[in-house]
C-alpha cells in the first residue's frame, strides 16, 4: 500500500508499505477518507511540542504515518475482535484518536483520554495513522460503527466534531449564557453547532476570515465578530450589559486569543482552553484570579463524545458540503498540508487513498 511516512519536519515521503496483519482483538481497515488537522500542521512545520527544542524530545515519534480523522472499511479482524469491537466485515468504522494503555492510573479512573502512555494515532510508532491505505486499529482501541448514509468525507469529521463537542461540555453552559467562541476553523465551527444544541441566550463567534463567520452562522451562532475590524472585546461588552460573556472557548491556537478571552469573560466566567499553541503564551494571571475569579478549564481530545458526533451528522445537523471545501488523492498530501497552512481557501481539507 501507498503510505506517507513523517521523519522529520518538512520530511514527509510518500512510499509503499506492507499492508497490516490482524493479531488477536485488532481490526484492519481500508482508508476510506482521511483528514489534515492543524496539529498535524504543526508537527509538520516543526512545533518544539511534537519534535522538541533540543534539549528535551517532543511527542512525535519518527518515522510514523500521521492521520488521527479518518473513516475505513472493515477489511479483515483478528480473532475475536468481531465480538469485541462489534465490528463485522464491510463496516464502516471510526476508532478515537487515543489508544489508552487500560493500566494506569487515569485509564483505572475512566478518564482514558488523559491515558499516561498515551498513544495517539499518527504521532506514536504504535499506532500507525490514517495517510495510508490501509491502518490497523490495536486490541485496546475504542471502535464505533458509522452508519454507510454518512458520506465518507462527511463521516472523517467525527474526530474532530467529538472534540468540538467535548470542549462545549467543559465550558458547562448554562441557558441564559452568552458564549464566545474564538476561532471558526473545523473544530470552532463544531463547538458553535454543538453550543447550539445547549441552547445558551446567545453564541458568538470571533475569526478574522469572513467567510468562516458566515459559515458559523450557518451553523448556529448568533453573533459574527472580526476582530481585525472592530473592536472584539468592547463589542461583546455592549451586547452583555457591559459585563462580558458568560463562556469563552478560545480555539484559534493564537496567544491573542487568549488575553483577547481574559479581556472579554466576565467575573466569574468559565475560560476553556482548547487549542494545542505553537508557541507558549504570557498572560496576566492576576485576571484569572484576584481580578475575576475565573474558571479556567482545558479540553483534550473527544472522550465520550464519539456516539454524539455521529447521531450529529446522522441527523444533518451541520452543512458538511461546506465545511468539507477540498478531497484530494493521498498522492497530492502536500498540497493538502499547504492548503491548510494557507487556510485563505479551505475548512477542512481530506484525502481518499
């Protein structure tokens, strides 16, 4: 098979591989689709978090094939595996982006996606990712069956909807909220839909592209917001009272969202912080306590959340033909990777095998 292999920072190569084997409890899918997410942007371009800074490594481990969205078909299943993952061959099937160890002590507690091992597809040499034609979901996977009425590039957004939907449950909402959220890329365009099914007094949505804005209207949010021409926090103040927004969700991966968030949150708010940062960010934490008493929450992954993208998508609850702007042939994976570094044109990018 035809799969992409990291080894480096602007080092990926596309090249033949054998495809996998199932062992005991694993399954073997044929790629059906697969998407380009903005850390898979970030490992690529070299972020110290996935490569590290010369004196400690990063998470990444080389050579791997990246891909944590993808959608496949059941192709082969190792023994037991059927009664396991209740998976039967010719299924369409998604697997959550972490592969916990089941040992330790987060995995003991339930909170898998928190896993100290932590595997997640693409970034570990255990779990070969989706940039391929064929990937193996591991015995200690969690799997779940996709209904085939889901078009496959439609079906490649459950990851990062299950995210988007994850990071809305931490903000806590409340139905007289105001919610902010900064950052209308795939996965801010998720938590806006998802909000919506919260039903808060009002979603706004902060990006500096307009056409984002617009699609985030499309998909629930009341309020549209450029920062770069108008004044973002003020405006957010007038529209509460002069108190700020009740909930904000900053998942633009850019240190101003951060402070622009500390700015526009009122006292007692609840901050979530969701994107991975490239960089490391400076803020005064005096905002965080002595001057509001905030409640500061992060969001990792899409725990729980996997069955509740789906029935989202099921039921056609976002305009997918939009979101999903470009399908593309693995063989064209840069191309894909420079249209998201871009962004000027595309949502979410996938590729098919």
């Amino acid at each position: 098979m035809k799969a992409v292999l990291a080894y480096g920072p602007h080092d990926y190569r596309l090249e033949e591989r054998p495809v996998p084997k199932p062992g005991p409890g694993e399954v073997v899918v044929r790629v059906l689709s697969t998407g380009i997410c903005a850390s898979d942007i970030k490992c690529f371009t070299g972020a110290a978090l996935f490569w590290g800074d010369g004196k400690t490594g990063g998470y990444c481990q080389a050579p791997v094939t990246p891909g944590h969205e993808f959608v496949g078909q059941v192709v082969a299943l190792g023994e037991g595996a059927d009664e396991h993952h209740h998976l039967q061959i010719g299924d369409h099937a998604v697997s959550e982006q972490i592969v916990p160890c089941g040992t330790c002590r987060y995995c003991r507690e339930g909170s898998y996606w928190m896993c100290a091992v932590h595997d997640i597809y693409g970034f570990r040499q255990r779990v070969f990712g989706a940039w391929a034609g064929y990937m193996l979901f591991p015995a200690g996977s969690l799997n779940y069956k996709v209904p085939k009425s889901i078009p496959v590039h439609h079906a490649v957004f459950i990851e990062p909807l299950a995210c988007s939907i994850h990071a809305v449950e931490r903000g806590e909402i409340k139905y007289r909220d105001t919610v902010a959220i900064a950052g209308c890329g795939p996965l801010g365009i998720g938590m806006v839909a998802a909000a919506k099914m919260k039903s808060p007094a009002r979603i706004i949505a902060l990006d500096l592209n307009d056409d984002r804005l617009n699609l985030a209207l499309r998909c629930g949010a009341d309020v549209a917001i450029n920062p770069r021409k108008e004044n973002a926090v003020e405006k957010v103040r007038a529209l509460t009272e002069g108190y700020g927004c009740d909930v904000y969700i900053e998942a633009t991966g850019h240190p101003g969202a951060v402070e622009q968030g500390l700015q526009m949150i009122r006292k007692l708010g609840t901050f979530v912080e969701f994107s991975v940062m490239r960089e490391k960010v400076t803020v005064d934490w005096t905002i965080i306590g002595d001057s509001k008493e905030l409640n500061v929450h992060g969001a990792h992954l899409g725990p729980y959340c996997y069955p509740v993208a789906i029935r989202m998508l099921e039921k056609g609850l976002l305009p997918m033909e939009e979101i999903v702007t470009h399908r593309l042939p693995l063989t064209d994976f840069q191309k894909g990777i420079d249209l998201v570094v871009s962004g000027e044109t595309s949502v979410k990018v996938t590729m098919e095998p």
